[in-house]
C-alpha cells in the first residue's frame, strides 16, 4: 500500500512503543516553531515519548533563519536537501554537517527548497566544552565495521571524551547485515536515508525504506539487514563517552 493510500484509509507503518518507535512519512505532522520562523518541522523523537534526545525534520517553504538551540543544549544539523549557512558564515552543502555545542550562539539559515535533520540533546560535560566541527560526509573515508567491509561506518564526530554524543552514517551493502542482535544501555535516534531493509526492535520485525525513523531506547534489542539490490545507508546517532550512572 502506497503512502497515499495508507493516509486515506486511516493506516500508518508508524509504530509507538514504550521502549522503541518507528516513525514514518505518512504520520509527519509538520507544524511551525518560533525559533525556526518560516521553517516547517516534523518533530519525530522527543523526551515526551521517553527519550532523551530530539530528532526533528525541518524543511524550508522560504529562505528560513534560525536562532540558536535552546540554552544547554547541543544540536547537530545534517543536510538533506539544498545547504544551510552557519551564523558565523560556514556554509553547508548537501550532506554537509555541524556539531554546534551548547550555549555557543550558533544559529543557521537555510534557503528554500532545503531539508535538514536536526538532533538535539542536553550535553553533559566531562571537563571542557568541546568547539564546533563542520564537514561533509563525501569526505570522510568509510571504516569496516568489525571487519566487515560490506557494511562501513562514517563517523562524524572525533572520539574525544568531551563529546558526549556520536553521530554516524552507516553504510551496508545489499544482502549485508549487522553482526549480532546489540542490546545496550545506549538509545539511538535513527533516520534512512538510502535503500531499506528490515529492522528488529525488541521483539518485533519492521520493513523500513528511506524516510522512515527509528527511535530505540536504552537496551532495547535492535539488528537491522539490507534488502533489495542498492546500498542501504542510515544516519544514526547515540549518547556516547559517558557512564550509564551520568545524567545530564
């Protein structure tokens, strides 16, 4: 069933759980925000529903201008579609990227056509506050995982233990999989870029295509193999470098 006929029989993929969630085109609700005037959102993973992260979606009707993240909070923005420029001129091109830590003054605007998905979260410290990085994923060499070289990670962020969070492209060739089912006191915010597959989340099996979003909870069992016959490629982002008992 297409999305067009999912919205107009009252059906969605979409799937709420109390420990994971699939998030779905058909579902998007798009809705406005005062920090982002002129930008639409869709909002796809919030502490409302248990997390302790954002990832929202934000597309641009009209060139849009936006203040910065709120204060204590670290975003990171990804380009979709079109670029964005940083409010200290760095200009972002089509999958270009910022990490912009908390309280830094860094806004952004983005022309119109763009799409953007932005993560946010409450940093939590470990010494100093580490400074703002910007790059492109075409220009960052993707690393087998686990020896594995049909299935390459591009990691975005330095493992520096003043990042408290790891943002990730994932890169699995067709028929290709994740080693083992993962279970671990990290959460993930997840959005599919190319291709599709299947994802197992606790104990039930989703078909997921490009577009689609995944939040999965802390310990919350999770594999994911590639169908069909195009890579599959997922952004994924997960609280990293900090001891289970640390709250932010």
């Amino acid at each position: 069933m297409t999305t067009d006929n999912l919205a107009r029989f009252g059906a969605t993929r979409s799937d709420i759980r109390a420990r994971h969630a699939l998030l779905t085109p058909e579902s998007h609700e798009w809705i406005t925000q005062p920090d982002w005037p002129g930008a639409e959102l869709a909002v796809l993973v919030s502490p409302d529903m248990g997390a302790r992260l954002s990832l929202a979606l934000v597309r641009c009707p009209a060139a849009v201008t936006a203040a910065p993240a709120p204060e204590g909070l670290a975003r990171f923005v990804f380009v979709l579609e079109g670029g964005a420029t940083l409010s200290d001129g760095t200009e972002l091109g089509h999958e270009g990227y910022a990490f912009l830590p908390p309280d830094c003054g860094i806004g952004l605007s983005a022309p119109e056509g763009a799409r953007l998905a932005v993560f946010e979260w409450r940093f939590l410290a470990r010494g100093g506050i580490p400074g703002i990085v910007t790059g492109s994923v075409a220009q960052i060499e993707g690393q087998p995982l686990r020896g594995d070289d049909w299935l390459k990670v591009q990691k975005m962020l330095p493992t520096d233990p003043a990042f408290d969070f790891e943002v990730n492209v994932m890169n699995f060739h067709p028929g290709s999989s994740l080693a083992y089912v993962e279970t671990h006191f990290m959460e993930h915010g997840l959005l599919m870029l190319d291709g599709g597959g299947v994802y197992r989340l606790d104990d039930r099996w989703y078909p997921v295509q490009a577009g689609d979003a995944i939040w999965m909870g802390p310990h919350v069992p999770q594999w994911f193999g590639a169908l069909g016959r195009t890579p599959s490629r997922y952004l994924i982002c997960k609280n990293y470098n900090r001891s289970p008992m640390a709250r932010a």
